[in-house]
C-alpha cells in the first residue's frame, strides 16, 4: 500500500511529505520532481507570490544514489515567504473558503491559523508526490497528461487529440490549452476578471495511457479506481466536480448510445471502438484510456471582496483580502494529474505488489501474459 502524509502551512517554513510503500530499486531524478513543482506555478491568471517562490525539493530519506530503498521516503519544500509569525491576524472569513467552518470546527480566534493551512499551498506537496509515482507509472509504460477544456465562458474545441497533440499543443499556451483560438479566449475571459477585481473557474482534462485492465475491483465499495481517483480530485482545493469519460452527457443518452460495445482481434485482443466509460468498468480499469474531467470553482479570494461577518463584534464587514490569484485551472490541472498518478501507483503496487521494481514487474509480466492468453 502506498501512502503519504503531508505538513506545513502557507507562509510557514516549509512543505513536509513522507511517502511509505514505494518499492525499492527505483531510480529518481529530482529535477523531474522539480519540474512539476515549476508547472504548478504557471499559467495565466496567478498572482505574486508565484514570483516569489521557487519550489525545489529536497529528499531527506529513503533514497541511496537516487534510488529507493523500500523506506519511507521524505521530501521538504521550503517557503521563501516564511512569515507567518509576523502576518496579522484575520478576523473577518472569507465566502467559499475554509476560514468560517474553521474557526468554528477547532475553537479558534484567528482565522490565520485556519486559512495557512487550508491554503492550495499544500498542493506543492502532493506535486512532489505525484512527481515520484509518474516516474513508477513510466517504468511500466503509464503516462498522465492534462489539459485545460475552459475557463468561465472560453471553451476549447479541441476533441480527440493524441497525447502527443495534447502535450505539443497545451505546453505552448499559457493556459494550458490545446485549442489556440480557445488559449486566447481564455486569456481575454482572465485579463476582464483581473479588471474588475473578480476570479475564474474552469474545467480541466486528465488522461492515463498504458493502464492494464484490472486495476481496481467490484469486490469492495472502497476498491472502486474511479472512487479512489474522484476523491483524490475532489480533494484539490476549489474542485466541485469530477466526471469519467462521458460523465454527467451520458445521463441524457439512451443506453445503447452510452455504453462501449467489445470486440474481440486475434492480434489485439479484446477491444473497444469508443470509450465512453472512460476507461473505467464496474470500479476496474478496462485497458482503454482513463479520462477524467474536473470542475473549478473561482477562486474565493476576491480584490473586491463579498460580505462577511466580523467574528468579534458579529458586525457586517467586507471579507477578508490574501494574495491570491484570478485564475489558478492551469495549475490544478498539474495537481489533478499528481493525485491521479497517486492513485494509479497505489493500485499497481497492490495488483502486482512487490517489495522491489524488478519483482512488480515479474508480476506486471506475467499477467499481461494472462490476459494475452485468455
């Protein structure tokens, strides 16, 4: 089982992870941890402090020569902006943050002690974690890519690309969007937001290539995939909704247009012509690509902010103002693929687990034999 456990607060000093059950013998390059740490930082939209931080991880245990060794593994991130003792206390919550429930929930006076942590900041940490099990997907032939579909009303056109496309098309625009016209939009959408002291949400894609049919199981509630990887997206800070392949469309069609009929190739195998399901069957993957889409709320740090309650007096007040961003879906896209590839690795250790690489991919071997031979 592969598990993780982050710490740290927003303007503390720094972002703590320790990562337990990744097997042993796994090469890991720190600059490919480093560069998601910097693509979580981009995209059009995000605020100062993304021009003050340089995320750059440093692995205090459980690697010998950038290899695993089967114990827990630590990573520390450090703030630049480590001011929290000197920031001033917060007194009136914030609509849509965690600020209110808060205070409320652990008996507190100062909203600060609840907002650094609660804050997106924490994200830098499952990046990093994220980071690692891209590079354990990649040894058995897994990629995870993402892209952003719209932000407020600009919507991408762009169906049915290739990862190849994808990748190529979405990494040269600001916005992470594989449709240029949309890139451009969405921008436009971003630069009215800025102006009128307002924020934006959107929709991002994650795809999975290379999975195996198999991970996951129907046996127990809590071993669905899909479960799994919905509540690692639903975790992400501002994510409202999650969707596989055709997700919320497919309640309007009739089941003989929403389900991907099987065929069968001596050469391929067992197959589908569609992916509707998004490569999810009954809680398992099917082999098919998984696809998976989020929703993100705007951001709940206004510059013109909504009404609030101050927490002493109970007087009407305006919200509290952090620094914040307009837009932040580039961003969660890169997170969303983190928590899925965690999701991914978690199921691959458990389908073929092994206390080291070459002995999951014994195993990995032998069952794709299996399935050829079936």
């Amino acid at each position: 089982m592969l598990r993780y456990l982050t710490g740290g607060e927003s303007h503390g000093r720094c972002m703590l992870t320790i990562i337990d059950g990744m097997p042993a013998g796994l090469y890991v390059d720190k600059s490919i941890i480093d560069l998601d740490l910097a693509r979580r930082m981009l995209g059009y939209g995000r605020g100062k402090r993304m021009a003050i931080e340089s995320d750059k991880v440093d692995i205090l245990s459980g690697l010998r020569k950038e290899r695993t060794i089967g114990s827990p593994i630590s990573l520390l991130v450090k703030n630049i902006d480590d001011s929290i003792d000197r920031l001033s206390k917060v007194y009136e919550p914030r609509p849509g943050h965690a600020d209110l429930s808060g205070i409320l929930k652990y008996n507190l006076s100062d909203i600060r002690d609840v907002l650094e942590r609660a804050s997106a900041r924490e994200t830098v940490s499952r990046v990093a974690v994220g980071a690692i099990c891209k590079i354990l997907l990649a040894e058995f032939g897994i990629t995870v890519v993402s892209h952003v579909v719209a932000i407020g009303a600009a919507v991408s056109k762009a169906k049915n690309l290739t990862f190849k496309r994808i990748v190529s098309s979405s990494i040269k625009s600001p916005v992470m969007c594989a449709d240029a016209k949309a890139s451009v939009s969405m921008c436009k959408e971003i630069d009215k937001a800025m102006s009128a002291g307002d924020t934006l949400g959107g929709i991002f894609e994650i795809l999975i290539h290379g999975v195996p049919p198999g991970l996951g199981s129907y046996a127990q509630w809590d071993r669905r995939i899909d479960g799994s990887l919905a509540k690692a997206i639903m975790s992400i800070q501002a994510i409202k909704g999650v969707d596989f392949g055709t997700g919320f469309e497919s309640a309007s069609l009739k089941g003989s247009l929403a389900h991907d009929e099987i065929f069968y190739d001596k050469r391929r195998g067992f197959y589908r012509k569609s992916n509707n399901a998004g490569g999810i069957e009954g809680g398992m993957t099917t082999g098919e690509d998984i696809i998976i889409k989020a929703a993100m709320k705007p951001i709940s740090t206004l510059r013109r902010p909504l009404s609030s309650v101050d927490i002493r007096t109970k007087r009407a007040v305006k919200a509290a103002v952090e620094r914040s961003d307009v837009c932040a879906v580039p961003a969660a896209a890169v997170i969303g693929e983190a928590v899925s590839s965690i999701e991914i690795a978690n199921s691959l250790i458990e389908k073929f687990a092994g206390d080291s690489i070459p002995e999951m991919k014994r195993n990995y071997d032998g069952y794709l034999a299996q399935i050829k031979r079936f």
